[in-house]
C-alpha cells in the first residue's frame, strides 16, 4: 500500500513523499525529473517493498519545487548544493544510521543522485542511475559535440521568463511534446494512458515555476551567442569521481540524451555496471518498468555480496 507522507528536511523545506513498507525495515530512495512527481515510482515501490521481493522501506520525495512539496521562489534555492541537502535530511530523518540499500533516479533526479554520490557515498550501497548524464560526460558533450548541443537546446527554452505560460498553452501542448518527441520506440507511447495523463495534469496544475528553476538556477546547458552556460564551467576530478558502486541503465533511443553521454563513464565511476535497452527512450521508466525492476533485483544482490 501506498502512502503519501510530509517529511521536514529544513526550517523552510517541506517535502511530500511516497511511501510504501516497514520504516523500521532497509531504505531505498527513488527520485524523479521533469516534468512528472513521485507517482511515477509507485510500481517500484509497491514491489520492493513486498517480503518476497526485499522488505525495504521505499520513498519517493516529490523534489522541492515539485506537486506539494515547497517550493522557495527564489531561483537560487534550486541549485545543486540545496537539492542534495534536502535528500542527506530526508535520510537523516528516516534511517540515520543506516546507508541506504540502493538510490535509484532519472532525469533531474539523476542529476541529484550524481552528486549526491559524489558526495556522500557512505550514505548508500548502491547508487542506479536511468537516463540521467553524468556532470563530467554532460558537460563534455555539451562543449563539443553540435549533436547535444542541438539536442539540449529546449533546456534555454525552459529558462525563459515566460516558460510557464508557454508551456500551459493548449492543455500543455508542449510539455505533452516531451514524452511524444523524446524518442521514437515501437509503442514507446503506450504508457501515457488516460490515467497517467490526468495525473501529470495534475502535477502541472499545481504550479511549473519550480521544476522549471533547476534548468534557471544551473549552468549546465548549450551555449548560447549571450550566454556561455556549459562553456563556462570547468569541474575538478574530485568533483566528479563516483567511489560506490553505481548501475546505469540507459535507453539508447534518448532524443535528448544520446549515447555519446555514456562514453568515458568509467573515467568518472571506478565501480560502473551499464545496461543499455537498444529500443528505450528517455522515458524507459514507464516503457519497460518490469525489465528495470529486474535489473534493480539483480544489483541489490550484487551489493548484498560485497562485504
């Protein structure tokens, strides 16, 4: 069963999460991208945390900015030290002397989880990445590579002032258009159900501007004429190096992501174990959630083993 639950993180930081499982059992964490919220893990979570299937106790935070968790109106509050901080007092509040069994994350989710394992790798036995570039890839790719600078150029859309009310437009058209245009697998678009789409309706109603400040507050984006975003940055090894063991899976039909951004990852991960799905796009999550769950499975048996 599925509970919706508050959780405190800071004086100013509130986040509604879903859980499923025994609190007093092993902790897995689940965190989401954009444009969607925690609902999207309900499978995963109804599984593992089932006796047979492991007994943990599985949350996913609605991020900060994100359907009913706070959402600070300053851009500046959704840059990468804050988002991590939320999910090291989440943990803190729900297993503090425990690391957690396995985080798993895609999208804007991803981009959390990266640096949450770069710094704080104690604090998980695993870390499972879904379609979501590492910093040290991304930005390569980003800096030299026409194909991603071409295929990331939304995100400058996104920043612009007037995103939310272009992006509402005509029963949110364009938002529509990410899961529609973001690659082309045979019955890629299956998933998106009547069901999910009121869901995500949702999600959306509640408010854009929070998911839409991770793409303001962060650098990581195309260089533009008036804007050197990615070309600007450069990042030390130390903060790119990923020391727990850490699984990626990666849907090869990414429009947005493509595989480009996996070359090299072993430079930045020295435990790496890469799944690539031929026919899954960026949102392999809701196309093939079985085949996902069972490489979760297998990975918590890995880690299991490692003493």
């Amino acid at each position: 069963m599925i509970q919706s639950q508050r959780y405190r993180v800071s004086p100013e930081i509130e986040l509604l999460c879903q859980t499923a499982g025994d609190p007093s059992c092993p902790l897995m964490f689940f965190l989401h991208g954009f444009p969607e919220a925690a609902f999207i893990w309900d499978k995963f979570l109804l599984h593992f945390s089932r006796p047979q299937n492991g007994n943990y106790f599985c949350v996913a935070p609605n991020l900060r900015g994100f359907a009913g968790s706070s959402s600070p109106t300053e851009v500046s509050k959704y840059r990468p030290k804050y988002l991590v901080q939320d999910i090291l007092a989440l943990h803190d509040l729900l297993s503090p002397h425990q690391p957690m069994a396995q985080l798993v994350a895609h999208d804007w989710g991803g981009a959390i989880a990266w640096n949450f394992g770069n710094q704080h790798p104690s604090r998980m036995r695993g870390l499972t990445i879904i379609n979501s570039p590492h910093p040290g890839t991304f930005l390569r790719e980003l800096k030299n590579n026409a194909h991603q600078q071409s295929s990331s150029a939304y995100m400058n859309f996104l920043i612009r002032p007037e995103a939310e009310q272009l992006l509402a437009q005509n029963d949110y058209r364009r938002l529509w258009e990410f899961f529609t245009n973001m690659g082309a697998a045979d019955g890629a678009h299956a998933w998106l159900t009547d069901e999910v789409k009121n869901k995500l309706r949702d999600v959306w109603n509640q408010g854009l501007t929070g998911g839409l400040n991770y793409y303001r507050a962060s650098p990581v984006r195309p260089p533009t004429p008036n804007d050197r975003a990615a070309a600007a940055i450069d990042l030390p090894l130390e903060m790119l190096q990923i020391k727990c063991p850490t699984q990626v899976i990666w849907g090869m039909k990414d429009m947005a992501l493509p595989p480009a951004l996996i070359d090299g990852l072993d430079q930045y991960v020295s435990n790496l174990t890469l799944h690539t799905i031929d026919e899954g796009t960026h949102w392999i999550i809701h196309e093939q959630p079985e085949r996902l769950i069972q490489y979760l499975e297998n990975f918590l048996k890995t880690l299991a083993a490692i003493k």
